[in-house]
C-alpha cells in the first residue's frame, strides 16, 4: 500500500516545517530536556542510599541512558518521525506495540511539566513572594505562545535559557573545586541494613531506592528524536544531537554529584531543597549562590520549555496516525502543531492544581522507565527482523548495547515501586485505561494500515502535499 490511498487534504493539514534544526539545537534541546534535574531532585538519592550507593545508583542509570541513547540514536536516523520512541516501536511491533510505547512516553511527558511548573512556582515565591494556579496559568500561556510562532523561534529560545541554566552549573562547580574534600563524601554514619558501609551507610536497598533519583540527571534526554521530522538532515543530525546532549550531561552530572557533596558534605546535599545554593553558602560564595538561585528557575524553565515541545511532537504524531483523536494534529500556517500544544497544556495545568509534584514527577519517572524497555526491545526486534534497513549510523556493540539498555531499563521500574508504591500503582492504572481506549476504539480508527505506509507519511514533502489538496480524488481518511 502506498501513500496515494492516503486522503492527500488530510496530510496537507499535517505537515511540520523541516530543515529547521541542526545537531546543535538537536543537542541543546537534549540538554534542556534534562537540566532542571541537575539543580535539585537527584540530591534526595543521597539520603536514600549514601554518597558512594548513590553514586552506584547514578552510574548504573548513565550506562543505561548511554546505552539507550545510542540504539535511539540508529533507530533515528532509520526512521526519522516526529513520533521517536513510538515511531521506531510501530515500525518493530505493529500498531499496538508502537501505541503502547507512545503512551508511556506521553505519560511521562504530560506529568513532567505539570511536576516541574509547581517547582517554578515555589522558586518564584522564593523570589517574588507570588506562587499558585495564576503563576502556573502565566508559565504554561508563555511558553505554550512561543512555540506557537513556530520551532525556529522556539527552539533558538530555549537555547538561551538552557545556556544561563548551564552557566550556573559550570560557575558552581569552579566555585567549589577548591573547597572540595574527600571525606566530607562520607559523612553519613552505617546503619545496620545488609550491606552497610561508610560507602554505602543504607546498603544494597539504598542503591536500590535511590535509582529513580539517578535518572533525573538525565530523565527525557530520550526525546530529541521527537524533533526528527524537522531536523536539517535527520540521517547526520539525529546521531550527533542525541549523543553529543548525552555526553555533555554525563558531564554536569559528575559535576554536581561529586562536588557539591564534597565541599558541603552528603549528609547536607542529602536534604537541600536547592542543592547548588546551599553548598555555595557553605564554601562561602554568598553572592554567587544567589546569582545561581535566579539561574536555577532558568533551568527549571528550559526542562518546562522543551518538554512542552516533546509532548507536542508526540501528540501530533499519535493523533495523525489515528491512534489519538484525529484534530489534535491539525498544523497552523507556521506548521505548528497548535492543538497538540494546548489540549495537553490545558491537562497539565489541571493537574498541576493538585501541587503533588513529586508524586507526578514520580509517575513520569514510571512511564519512563516502561518506554525504555519497549525503545530498546524495539532496536533488538529490527536489528533482527529488518537486517536490511538503511542504517545511516549503527549503535556501536548493537544489540548488546540495546540489551544492556533493556535490563538496566526493568530494574529502574522496580527501583520506583520501592521508593514510591503510590506513583507506581497510579502510572499503572493510566496506562491500564490508555491501552483499553485503543484496544476498544483506536485501533480501529488508524490511518495508516501498515509501518510502511505510515513512514510514508513521514517522507512526503510540504510541497508534494500542497499541490495535490485540491485534488484528493483517492481519498480514504477524513478528518
């Protein structure tokens, strides 16, 4: 089946502006992804686990995001769709699998600005003395408006604010290299659970607990492949994007891990609210630790910003697709995806009401984690089932890397039953009720009947488009 049996108007309606992004702006969205997480959150693994079980539990979760990001990496370039994870699922596992997968990715990405827009709100009240829905209403209006003028615009934004969220980094870490002391590393005393160590004063359950936080570090670095539609050349761009975000954030996470608990010492780190403040303020930098407590909402921004713009790509690719209901990829004039924008801004400002942020962090880190598993079983599944596929890169060692990507992923989903049961359950009964809304109406509902056909909606040109709207004589799918 070709792309003729699909209603040519309909497609016309759904086109995103390619050749808008580079590798550079592909690597600084991954980094905006992320860096919200390296200024609070994953400092709370120390007190689970100790400095040197937490510094385990961190290690484990690079190796996994490594190895994922170099089988996303292969996939990308293969299969350059705005759907990523649920693109590369669909082609590997058919409709229900590719859905399945796109729907752990939305969970994670419609809670997570939800999560993160409360953490803004307590920043500003630190600053501004204001907090509550009407300062996430202003957040999600903003920023939702400027993706709205199209990605160029959107992303050269998010490239400045990401840069001031990593000059507070690399400005903190200078600070504290001369306070920096081994010993204050070890400062919290074993207890007696079975493993305890000065290394690991909680024991093998701390490394355990505390993996979830070790994903924060690099939690939706995933989704630069989201952008694939409207990158320059997605065969050279998606590989260097993707992998060059994930080494730079290898980087910041050493950074913060092992010099803030090493000037102010693990116990301190451990409790901090605003980790990279509180060890300035204890090194004596009094002035740069303010400067770096109006930085920090910067990087609080970037991750809000740039998720904005994943669940948008992915929503628009679900719903062209048919799995999620057909207008939400309605494009503007700018090619943007509006309605894919707003309906779930709308949902997570909703949500955002409750003020349970970490619960929601939590369910996103779940969703997650079952995304990275069904990803990396996607790369396995087409290393073997489609050999042949154009591989413009390969992911170096291939499916043991994707392998190593699959276990580490499973761990990670018990590793958040054991700090958080509740965000556990709840993720479940999400992802319970969105398989039963495709399994009962979706699936019957697709545009496209074969992985082939869909990726041929993909490839096809704006222009290619434009000029056969009038004429849809072959027409199959309406809006």
């Amino acid at each position: 089946m070709t792309q003729s049996s699909i209603d040519q108007a309909y497609l016309a309606k759904r086109q995103l502006r390619k050749g808008t992004a580079g590798w550079i702006l592909l690597a600084g969205l991954g980094v905006s992804y992320v860096i919200s997480g390296d200024f609070a959150g994953w400092n709370f693994g120390i007190a689970e686990a100790g400095w040197g079980g937490f510094a385990i539990a961190a290690c484990l979760m690079a190796l996994m995001y490594l190895a994922l990001v170099l089988s996303l990496a292969e996939m990308s370039a293969a299969i350059p769709a705005a759907g990523g994870g649920y693109s590369f699922a669909r082609q590997a596992m058919g409709p229900a699998g590719g859905y399945l997968t796109g729907l752990a990715v939305l969970i994670e990405y419609a809670l997570a600005p939800a999560a993160i827009v409360i953490f803004i709100g307590a920043a500003v009240e630190s600053l501004l003395g204001i907090n509550g829905p009407l300062v996430y209403l202003i957040f999600y209006a903003v920023f939702i408006g400027i993706h709205l003028t199209g990605v160029g615009e959107a992303l050269k934004v998010m490239m400045v604010i990401s840069g001031l969220a990593v000059f507070a980094i690399l400005a903190t870490a200078v600070a504290l290299i001369g306070s920096f002391d081994a010993a204050n590393l070890f400062d919290i005393a074993p207890t007696d659970a079975a493993g305890a160590s000065t290394f690991m004063p909680f024991g093998w359950y701390g490394v355990w607990a505390a993996l979830p936080f070790g994903m924060w570090l690099f939690l939706a670095v995933e989704g630069v492949p989201l952008a694939a539609e409207e990158a320059k050349d997605p065969a050279r761009d998606m590989p260097k994007g993707i992998i060059a975000a994930m080494l730079f954030l290898l980087f910041t996470a050493l950074l913060v891990v092992v010099l803030l608990a090493g000037a102010a010492g693990a116990e301190m780190i451990g409790q901090s609210g605003v980790p990279l403040v509180d060890a300035l303020n204890a090194a004596g930098n009094p002035t740069l630790a303010t400067l770096v407590n109006v930085l920090g909402l910067a990087g609080l921004i970037a991750s809000f910003f740039s998720i904005i713009y994943g669940y948008s790509r992915l929503v628009f690719a679900l719903s062209r697709a048919g799995y999620l209901p057909k207008r939400l990829s309605l494009t503007s004039g700018r090619k943007v995806p509006y309605l894919a924008l707003i309906v779930p801004g709308i949902f997570g400002f909703l949500v955002s009401l409750s003020g349970e942020g970490d619960l929601m962090l939590g369910m996103a880190v779940v969703g997650a984690t079952i995304s990275y598993a069904l990803m990396a079983l996607s790369h396995i599944m087409l290393r073997v089932k489609q050999p042949d596929l154009p591989r413009p890169y390969k992911t170096p060692g291939g499916v043991v890397t994707s392998g190593i990507a699959l276990v580490l992923s499973l761990v990670a989903l018990t590793g958040v039953y054991a700090f958080d049961p509740r965000a556990f359950n709840y993720t479940l009964v999400l992802f319970i009720a969105g398989a039963a809304y495709f399994f009962l109406y979706s699936k019957n509902n697709l545009v496209a009947k074969t992985a082939e056909e869909e990726f041929a909606l993909v490839v096809a040109s704006p222009e290619e488009l434009d000029d056969n709207d009038v004429a849809p004589a072959a027409a199959t799918t309406k809006l």
